[in-house]
C-alpha cells in the first residue's frame, strides 16, 4: 500500500511543483542530488557515401538501360536478324536514348554552324574544337571547314546516388512467378 501512496505523492508533487519532496527521495533511496551529466562525446556524424568516379558512369549506363535498353541492344548477337528488325529496335532504342540525353544532359553543339560551311573556334578559343587535317606545327587556326559540329553538356539533372544501391547491378534480372 505504501507504494501506491508514494507514486501518488511523486506524480502530484511532480505535476504541481515540479520535484520531489524531500522526505520521498529520501524514503525511496533515491539521491537529492542531480546526477552529473555525462560527459559523452557527441556522436560522430555520419560518413558520407563515397563517391567513386566510376559510379557516375555505371548511374548512367543503368538508366541508359532502364530507359532505352541499351545493353540488351549492344549485347544481342544481331546476326540471325533481318535488317529491317534491326533497323526497328535501332530506332526505338536510339529514340528513348536521345530523351534521356536530352533530359539529363541538355546537349547542344560547340559550333551551331551547318557542317562543310567554313567555321570559326567560338570566341576565338582553338581549346573547344579538334583540328584534323592539314594542320600546322605551331600555333592553332582559328578557322576551317567545319566537319563535326561537337556537342557540349548545357546541363546537368542526374538522379541523387543511393548509398545502398549496387551501381554495378545496371539492371535487375526478371523473373516472371506464375
């Protein structure tokens, strides 16, 4: 019974005035006296995912695969098909590729120019384009014909890394359960 008066006491003490009486710290053996806080080291932040550098091209080939099914393109042997099969699962795979490039990447040419019209480096800088042909030993030409427009990434959106994703795993195998 004695228990059940205390409790009572404790829980009106504590909800009234916020402490214990003195007499019932005492009769349940429990110290006035607030124990120390303890001095614990804060916990460590998490580690960040590491990055490797391979993991943004392993990204990319998994969602070239969801996507467009680009390996199961490349990986197929195409020899027992006819060309026009090929040429219909080319255009359906070259179709979704060319949305996710487009999508993630937002490519645009290093030279807007029509190819085999006479071009310039853009703003005069020869870093951005590769001469080929008859090229002198020094210096760069700032002008030429132009055969290859080149493509430049204008942005950037590629999904957020998973830590616990496998990037090596570019897609799952299915199993259809019946």
């Amino acid at each position: 019974m004695n228990r059940i008066v205390w409790a009572f006491r404790a829980f009106f003490a504590l909800l009234f005035k916020g402490k214990l009486p003195e007499d019932l710290v005492g009769e349940l053996g429990l110290s006035a006296k607030p124990a120390p806080a303890s001095k614990k080291a804060p916990a460590p932040p998490p580690a960040a995912p590491q990055v490797n550098p391979s993991d943004g091209a392993l990204q990319l080939l998994g969602m070239m695969q969801r996507e467009a099914r680009v390996l199961d393109f490349f990986m197929e042997d195409i020899a027992p098909y006819s060309d026009d099969q090929i040429a219909a699962a080319a255009r359906a795979v070259h179709e979704r590729t060319r949305e996710l490039l487009i999508r993630h990447f937002a490519p645009a040419p290093v030279i807007d120019a029509v190819e085999g019209s006479v071009a310039n480096a853009p703003d005069g800088n020869p870093e951005l384009v590769k001469y080929i042909g008859n090229v002198p030993a020094t210096g760069k030409p700032l002008a030429g014909v132009l055969r290859h427009r080149g493509w430049r990434a204008t942005a950037v959106s590629l999904p957020r890394l998973n830590s616990r994703q496998d990037l090596a795993v570019l897609a799952p195998a299915e199993i259809e359960v019946e």
